[in-house]
C-alpha cells in the first residue's frame, strides 16, 4: 500500500542546505517534508566526513560535520519537519491544480505545493568494486552498500570491506551485533579517524573483529543468496571465507539521477536557475546548493544558505499569491512554530 504524505514544501535531499531551508521555510510557516535516498540525514557532511573540520561556516572558526547536521536539526525542530529517509524520488508529475506528486522507489508519494531540489551534487549511487556476479547478490540477498538497520545483521557473518570513516565506524558499531566481523581494507593505513582506525585495531586484538589489510575481497560465491567470499592478498594469496553478508564501503558517487529527466532547464548536469529566488525553468520548482547552476555559482556551503533563504520567500510567493509577506526579524519576534 502506498503511503502518502501532504506538505506545503518538498525538500529532496537532507544535507546541511536542505535542513537550513526547512528553518528559512519554517519562518514563513511553511510545512516541511524532507526526502533523500541516504538512510540518515547531513548528506555529505554525515556519510562522507562526519568528523572532518569545516572552516567557512560563519560564526565557528571550525566545526565537525557531524556537529553541523547536529546543531541544524536543533534549529528546525520547532517546525516539526517529517522526513522520508533511505528513499529516492523516481518519479514526478504536475498535477491538474497546479501542485506536485512525488514518488519514490519505495512507492512512497509526497503531495506538495513546491519542491526545493537541495540534492547536493545529485543523488548519491554507491562505488560498487569490480567483483563479477556481484550484483547477483543484491536486493537483499546479501551484497549492501550501506548499512539502514543495524539489526539486518544480527548474529552474522559478516565482511565489511573499506578503509574510510564508514567501514570503521561499522566495523567498531556491528562488532556488538554480528557474530562474526572482518575488515578488509585493501592498504595498510585507513583514510578514515586516526581514533577509530585505534579502536578497530583494539578490537582486533581483543578478538572482536578480524582486521584484514593488504587484501581485497575478490570473489562472492552462493546459489541463490550469498554464502562466501574470496580474499585475495597483494601477494597473490586466497582465502575462502563462509559470510552471511557483504558490505562493501568504498563512497559514493554523485549522479543527477532521475532529475534530470523532469524536464528542467539544464546545464552541465547541473540545474539552470533564476537567482531572484533560485526558481527553475519549471514554476513551483526550485534548486538550492550544488544542485544548480547560475553565473557566478561557488559550491559552498554557505552560499547554500543564503540561497535557502530566498528561495523561501519564492516558494511563500508561489503557494500563497495573493499574500504578502512582511519579514520579520528573529532577533525582535523570536523563532515561531508550527
């Protein structure tokens, strides 16, 4: 059964610029529903450098990116925004009355009044490595490329392949849930923290994990679901070992996606807009953050927010036209709620 929501706002993609326009909209007592194909919310900042240092956010000489996502959820709470995670939007349609229908993979629909595309650089697709049949084993059959539920793996076999943030911080998080949980990391020193690349071998030591390095996970064998992998060392050496599960962390990789089949207005794979308020060939549809492209365009951050902010105000215009908007300052009326 299809599950449908009602909003004012569509915000696709839940990174650091998606979150900021839930708040700019929530001034405007604009409803948000936000939606992206991550299971969690902060886009880059929470799958990619969680713990890396951003230096360009006015007001912190330097902030963890997981501190960011943090402190921009606390900013939006009081408009009560609702979120469809681990979901990407598939489909879309102009309806009769002027409003949208959007579906994802999933079958969820969002019904809204305007979209906010704040998709980042596109939605993000996984860097499979080169394994023959190993797509054979997707749809849960054993391969993922990202972990949503912690408890998928319960008691398994598992092996986590990778040297970043993401297979460290699984490896230490699933080392109390699996069964059994081996690293493989094809070098000898790991892209991600230098403290949880600490603790991974603390674990290993301790018996808790089996740490894997110089190697590469090579081959998957099974009929009908996954029941081995092959591990192969930089010298040459294999080893058949009995696993449950696959999960192979190598990042991800940006790609418009199916939003750049809608018919807006683009330019190298990047969508076109109108800097008045970030409004796209398409009326009720706007693009904020590295998603567009306009004269002028830096991809940061903060250009993200300021950008957020007026595309509020386009969208206030859209859904209500025969409103007009005073702005009002938070420093005199505080921050309203929903």
């Amino acid at each position: 059964m299809t599950n449908s929501i009602s909003t004012d706002i569509c915000i696709i993609g839940a990174g650091p610029v998606g979150l900021f326009a839930v708040f700019e909209a929530g001034l405007l007592k604009l409803r948000c529903h936000v939606v992206d194909a991550l299971p969690q919310v902060g886009g880059q900042l929470s799958e990619i450098y969680p713990k890396k240092p951003i230096y360009d956010i006015p007001g912190f000489p330097d902030i963890l990116a997981g501190d960011l996502v943090r402190n921009l959820m606390r900013q939006i709470e009081p408009f009560h925004p609702t979120f469809t995670l681990g979901e990407r939007v598939e489909h879309f349609r102009k309806l009769d009355d002027g409003t949208f229908s959007l579906t994802t993979a999933d079958g969820t629909e969002i019904l809204c009044k305007a979209i906010a595309i704040a998709g980042g650089l596109g939605s993000f697709e996984p860097r499979k490595p080169a394994i023959d049949s190993l797509d054979t084993y997707e749809a849960g059959k054993g391969v993922y490329y990202m972990v949503r539920d912690p408890e998928t793996f319960r008691d398994q076999r598992l092996v986590i392949a990778g040297g970043g943030d993401s297979a460290l911080d699984w490896t230490i998080f699933l080392a109390d849930v699996a069964k059994e949980v081996t690293l493989v990391h094809r070098g000898t020193t790991f892209r991600g923290a230098a403290d949880s690349a600490e603790k991974v071998k603390a674990l290993h030591d301790a018996g808790k994990v089996r740490l894997v390095l110089s190697s590469n996970v090579t081959h998957v064998h099974g009929n009908g679901s996954l029941e081995a992998v092959t591990i192969t060392a930089n010298g040459g050496e294999t080893e058949s070992l009995p696993v449950d599960s696959f999960i192979p962390l190598f990042g991800l990789t940006p790609k418009l996606g199916p939003i750049g089949e809608w018919g807006l207005e683009l330019e190298d794979d990047a969508v076109k807009v109108n800097t008045l308020d970030y409004s796209t060939s398409e009326p009720g549809i706007f693009a904020i953050g590295d998603i567009n492209t306009y004269p002028g365009k830096l991809k940061l951050i903060l250009c993200g927010f300021h950008e957020a902010a007026l595309m509020a105000q386009g969208a206030f215009k859209h859904i209500n036209p025969d409103k007009k908007y005073v702005l009002k300052y938070t420093t005199v009326n505080g921050v309203p709620t929903l």
